[in-house]
C-alpha cells in the first residue's frame, strides 16, 4: 500500500475513488463534472442500508489484469476476473459467481472483449469504461500511442450491452475514464465522430425510396 501511494496512478487512483464510492451505499447520488473536476455528492447519512450494486470494468489491455486486480484488493474490492484464457466452462463458473455473489466485497467484474462476447450480465447496473494510453518504448515517434482503448462506438454500445439488456430492470449508468490533456480526449472524440458519420449514412440510406423498375 506504501509503494502505491508513493507512486499512484491516476488514471487508476480515480477508479479506485468511482468504485468506492459506488460500492459505498446503493443510495448514493453519481459523481457530476463541474468546471472540469469530478464532484462525488455526500454518502447517506447514518450506516449502509444496502450494498448490493454490481459494477462491470472493461478494459482491453491485458496487461493490465495484473495491476489492476491487486490495487482493487489493497482497498477491499476483490473483483472477479474473466479473461481469453479460460475455457468456457470456467468462465461461466465465474460469471455465475458473479451474478450470485452477496458478499459486498466481490460486486465487481473486470472483463475485456476477449471471452465476452454474449455474456448477459443485467445483474449489473454500472459500466465502467477503463482506457489508458501508453507508449512503446521501442517507439520511434514522440507521441503516445494507443493501447488500451476503445476505438468504435458501436464497439462501446456492445460493451454497455453486457448490462443494457433483455432482463435489466434498472437504469444502467456508464462512465468513461478519460485523462484531460492526453491522446484520450481525442481517440474519444474521433470514436464519437465516427458513430455521427455511421447515424447519418444509416438514417440517408433508410430514406431512399427502392428505385422502381420500367419494363
């Protein structure tokens, strides 16, 4: 905990903070943005009344699992983790864990495209969007490139569709971890772009009236 708190990182320090604060009470109002700092409302006052929310954290990066599932632990989240590696019957083990667990430690699911696909999670009511940039170090360009990201909008509507589906019976919050002032902002922006041009070319072609044929 020492070391971490030497040297944290911040993208993974707000996190950390998000689930948290989530995890804290099934009560709690969302953090808002305000003049660009993130503001988390008051807790409940008085003990916990319930801690059932379950949380999904994408991420792409498999490098990441490691760091990120050991600094969950430092602060009592232990979450379940499901990767490319497993076989299936392993991961739906873990997934009905998941869905199944009532231990108010465990209400978290790191997961990436990777082995995901298909997976019904409505259990869960928030998505956690966790995208870092990094940058090779045999790279020859002074810029950071992209690792861990998600670069398609639809790719990010199927990521929100794990919990936004068939059987969700509440409101599905999604957050996107963004760092201001990195190549984030804009592989975001382009993302978003990118979903405006497919809207309109879908919506033009659906207003094309079928030509007829002149015999």
């Amino acid at each position: 905990m020492a070391e971490w708190e030497q040297r944290p990182a911040t993208k993974l320090a707000a996190l950390i903070q998000l689930l948290q604060h989530l995890l804290s009470d099934d009560a709690v109002e969302p953090p808002t943005v305000i003049d660009g700092s993130v503001v988390y409302p008051s807790l409940p006052a008085g003990p916990s009344t319930s801690q059932t929310r379950k949380i999904l954290v994408y991420y792409e990066y498999p490098m990441s699992t490691t760091t990120m599932e050991s600094v969950m632990k430092l602060y009592g989240i232990v979450p379940f983790v499901l990767n490319g590696s497993m076989k299936i019957k392993d991961r739906d083990d873990k997934v009905q864990k998941f869905i199944h667990s009532h231990d108010p430690n465990r209400r978290v699911l790191l997961f990436s495209s990777v082995g995901a696909a298909g997976l019904n999670l409505a259990c869960a009511d928030t998505v956690i969007l966790f995208v870092s940039c990094r940058t090779l170090p045999t790279s020859p360009f002074p810029f950071t490139l992209l690792k861990d990201t998600v670069w398609s909008q639809q790719s990010v509507v199927q990521i929100i569709g794990r919990a936004h589906r068939y059987g969700q019976e509440r409101t599905v919050h999604v957050y996107k971890l963004l760092a201001v002032g990195t190549t984030d902002v804009i592989m975001a922006s382009l993302a978003r772009d990118k979903d405006v041009m497919l809207q309109a070319l879908v919506t033009r072609t659906q207003s094309i009236s079928p030509s007829k044929s002149i015999l």
